[in-house]
C-alpha cells in the first residue's frame, strides 16, 4: 500500500525546514547597565576608554543617537524585551515585573519569540530587572550564571550605605561575577550548536555600587580625572518638574559637598573600562569559535546616567544624559559606518525579526532598523520617544529634543549649536511652530501607571528645588 501524499510531501519538506533553520543566523545579545555615551566611539567623556567595543562599534552599525524608552532598569528592559512602550504596558518606575503587567499577557519576551522558531535561547546576568520568572520561566533553555555585580566589601569605602558606595574592591577580576559571566558565555560561543542560538548576556557594571578591582581605578588616577562640564546657571532655564530628590540616589550638592565627585566619576570610568574588558572577553569567544560568520551582535545598554550634568546624579530624567544609549549591530553582510538618525531600544526586537528572517511579530511597536543599517543616512521620521514618572515625556530627533511634563511645562534644545542642552529654548516664540510639530508626536492615549499611587510617590520626592551645588 503507497503512503498518503501528504506524508510523501511531508517526508521531502521536513529535512528542507531542518536544513534552513540550522542555517538562520545566530544572535548574540549583550546587555549593560547603567551605561551612558562615556565610551570612545560616543565621545561622552574624553577619557574613557573601551577599546573592545569600540572594535565592536567600528565593524558595524553605530547608532550615535540611540535612546531609551524609560530612563529606569525595570521598565526599560521590560520595553526592550517586549518590544512595547511603557505608554502601552503602564511600567514607568522599578517593578512591576514583565509578567504581571496585564497589557504583556499574551506578549512574548525576544527569546521565547525566537524560541518559538526554533532556536536555542541561552541567557546569564542581568537581562529583564526581576528575572524570568512564573510564566517566563520556560524562555531560556539555558541559563547561565544570574548573579548581578560582584562581592560587596563589609564596610562601605566612600558613600554610607553600600547600595551606592563605590571604590576599588574585589582585589581581582575573578571575583567579579561580570567576568565569570563573559568566560561562560565565551565558552557557549565557542561550541557548536545543533540548532541556532540566540544567547543574552547582561552585564551588570557600570551600575552601582561601583565596585571593581583596583587595577582598573590605577587607569584614572584620581588627580587626573576630568569633571563633566556643569554651568552653575544651567538649571535657570529649566522648570522645576525634575529638580528634586529622585529615587534613593544622592543629588549632585551632597556628592558635591561630601568632596566626592571626583572619586565617583573616578569609579563610573573604571566600572566602564571593566564592562568593556568583559565584552572583549566575550566576542574573542566569538571570534575564535565556529559562529563568526553566522552571527549578529547588539549591544545596548538600558539607558544613560548622570555624573553630574543637569546638577543631577543617576538617571530618571529626561535629559541627553539619561535617555542616550550605546547601540550596534554588527554581523554578517553589515558594513561599519555610524548613524546619526534617532532611534529607539524599542526597535531593537523588530530589527532583529527582520535580520533573522522569521515572520513579523505583529504587537512590535518598535521599528526595524534594517533601513539604516543597509544605508546609515536613511532618514527616520518618528522621534525617538522616552517617557519618565507619570506623564512626562521627550521626543528626540536628529537635532532636536522636546520634553513635556504633565503638568505643562516645556523644554526644547538644538542639539546642533547646544549638544549639552545648556540653553532651554522652549520660551521663545521664534519656536513655536518647531515645539507644534514635534508635539505631534506625543503620546495621545498613553496607559496610567500600573503601580498604586503611594508606591509612585517613594520614587518622586517633591519639591526639594532647586539641588544646585
């Protein structure tokens, strides 16, 4: 008896599947915190010094004018790994996780989409801010090491409270758990895999507490470190929405009067240069293992962080320092070149859909970045979107920024003569029509904040005006 003509096509399409879906791409995802355009190829800081990813960045596709979605941990990378905007899924401010967010029910995370698709998933560190978890548990078919950082001296160097102390501490790399993570992913790297793999690594570092050995405090001795540049005038200008204590982070007068900025831009570029040795480690496993041809790299960082500009430490706001971010993809048949279009973490989860060639997921609401990286000079129209607390929000553009608070008030800066947002032009009615168009572009409809209002409060402290040193 002859077998069904079904199973005679069946038979000849499944070893046609298997064979392409052994040849899709890999993709590797490394992920760091805190960490804000202080890298070379940025120019955020003249001393900074990350050759590793700068390599990275000089292979592919720079995007000089990449940004945030939320300027926090938890919401950004909930953003990021859903590929949906907080003004959709309602987290603004730390926690809620992923999975109890109503609007991200039935919304896959980047891995389990992919997953789906039949590749691998491997994760270690920190990728979404509470781990995954309930639901999401199932996401990743291996998970490496999850620990966060490194170990804590017993007693604090510089700051009461190790939460956000900083100083040179463990006495090697070997004890950091950054650097256990980089060798454990350069070793699944370095081995061949039945299936494609998409493997996310999250590097803790540069956040606080910005603890790392001391050899990497030696590279920026401290009599040499340079401040940023922070006018005492700068914050005349600017409406008080965002001129207070926020979150548990120190303002900039304390660290000021305490005499410890120095030291603690001395501790952000050294927790920088030893993020950027980890990455190093991590694509050498790249470069010396079986995938190098097969496989793309993003990198990105959740979002920025103040030292000072804006007389603010830490992030939150809604300023250049908070929202901007690293952000390359490098890979096969992707040519080195930067570009200066805004964009957003958001288009992270499409572009790489669209890179990987599996089919669209219809609830992104990023946009593929595969225009720019195929021609860096492809221009965008929608701005690059950041949103902050509870109905504050900025739109940036390739020489523009717009922040609109929720109570009205308004910021606008040219990033073509003001690079530092220095001058807030929002007053001036030569500008009208420019803050007109941009505000086109706010958010209409966006979703309340998921949280209760008591706990939105512990994150925002008024009126503590004006924190000027």
């Amino acid at each position: 008896m002859k077998p069904p003509l079904v199973l005679l096509l069946l038979s000849a399409w499944l070893p046609f599947c298997e064979a392409e879906e052994r040849s899709r791409p890999n993709v590797l995802m490394i992920a760091i915190d805190d960490l804000n355009d202080w890298i070379g190829c940025l120019g955020g800081h003249s001393q900074a010094k990350t050759p590793h990813i700068d390599k990275l960045a000089a292979s592919g596709r720079l995007f000089t004018n990449a940004h945030c979605s939320v300027p926090v941990c938890s919401p950004s990378r909930v953003s990021v790994m859903s590929g949906i905007h907080a003004t959709t899924h309602g987290s603004y401010e730390l926690g809620p996780a992923y999975e109890t967010l109503p609007a991200l029910k039935d919304a896959p995370t980047i891995q389990e989409y992919f997953k789906g698709e039949g590749y691998k998933t491997i994760a270690g560190g920190k990728i979404l801010h509470h781990g995954y978890r309930g639901r999401l548990a199932a996401a990743n078919d291996v998970q490496l090491d999850g620990r966060k950082g490194g170990p804590r001296p017993k007693k604090w160097l510089n700051w009461e409270g190790r939460a956000w102390d900083w100083g040179p501490y463990p006495p090697t790399d070997d004890e950091m758990f950054d650097f256990q993570l980089a060798l454990a992913a350069a070793e699944q790297l370095s081995d061949k895999h039945e299936k494609p793999f998409f493997l996310s690594v999250g590097f803790f570092r540069p956040h606080v507490p910005l603890y790392v050995p001391p050899k990497w405090f030696e590279v920026f001795p401290e009599d040499d470190v340079q401040l940023p540049l922070v006018p005492d005038g700068d914050m005349e200008d600017v409406p008080p929405n965002f001129q207070y204590k926020m979150g548990v982070a120190p303002t900039h007068e304390e660290i000021v009067n305490a005499g410890k900025w120095k030291t603690l831009v001395q501790s952000y570029l050294a927790s920088i240069t030893f993020v950027d040795h980890c990455v190093g480690e991590v694509l050498r496993g790249l470069e010396s293992g079986p995938n190098k041809d097969n496989t793309f790299v993003v990198l990105w960082s959740d979002h920025g962080f103040h030292l000072g500009e804006k007389q603010h430490i830490a992030k939150r706001t809604l300023w250049e320092e908070s929202t901007r971010v690293p952000l390359i993809f490098a890979g096969p048949g992707i040519e080195s070149g930067d570009c200066r279009e805004a964009v957003s973490l958001l288009d992270i989860y499409p572009t790489l859909v669209q890179l990987t060639g599996l089919p669209r997921n219809a609830r992104l609401e990023g946009i593929s970045l595969a225009p720019q990286i195929e021609s860096p000079a492809t221009a965008r129209t929608q701005p690059a979107l950041t949103s902050s607390y509870f109905g504050n929000h900025s739109l940036r553009t390739k020489n523009w920024r717009y922040i609109r608070y929720d109570d009205g008030a308004e910021e606008l800066y040219d990033h073509r003569s003001d690079p530092h947002e220095f001058t807030n032009l929002a007053s001036d009615p030569s500008f009208s029509d420019k803050k007109r168009k941009l505000a086109r572009w706010l958010p209409r409809k966006a979703a309340p904040e998921f949280k209760p209002r008591e706990e939105q409060e512990q994150f925002q402290r008024k009126p503590e005006v004006n924190a000027s040193p």
